[in-house]
C-alpha cells in the first residue's frame, strides 16, 4: 500500500499574497476544505495549507472555545 495510491492530483492552489477573503471564496466556489498556499505564479512551490479549521481557529474569538457547538469545528 503506497501513498500514490491514495493521492489526490489537481490540488488547489492560491498565492501566498492573496488576502483570506479570496481563500474563502475559492474553498466555497471549488467546495473544498484545503488550499495549498505556493510562493507564486511562476515558481509553483508549495510554502503551506489553509484549511478550514485554521480559518475557524483565526476567526472565532477565544471566548467561544468553551462552547461546545463552536469547540468542535475549532480543533487543529
């Protein structure tokens, strides 16, 4: 059993420079919950992830993390 068995191709991508704002609209648009952030246009390199749990965790503030509605979407 190999990992390229199990790989996705075609993964969606969004420059480091795009504001989170646009994250959002192209994981709603393409119905996905991970970007691969890469470096630029040109040099496609990957540099990181935004996921949806990493948005929740900026977006909802500290003082909901003991609600249990909003905790469970939270975790990292």
């Amino acid at each position: 059993m190999y990992v390229k068995d199990y790989m996705k191709t075609g993964s969606l991508v969004i420059e480091k420079g795009k504001t989170l704002e646009d994250a959002v609209k192209q994981m709603v648009e393409k119905r996905s919950n991970t970007l691969i952030v890469v470096d630029g246009k040109e040099h496609i390199k990957p540099i990181g992830m935004v996921t949806v749990n990493s948005i929740i965790n900026v977006v909802v503030p500290d003082y909901l993390e003991d609600n249990p509605n909003i905790s469970s979407f939270a975790q990292a």
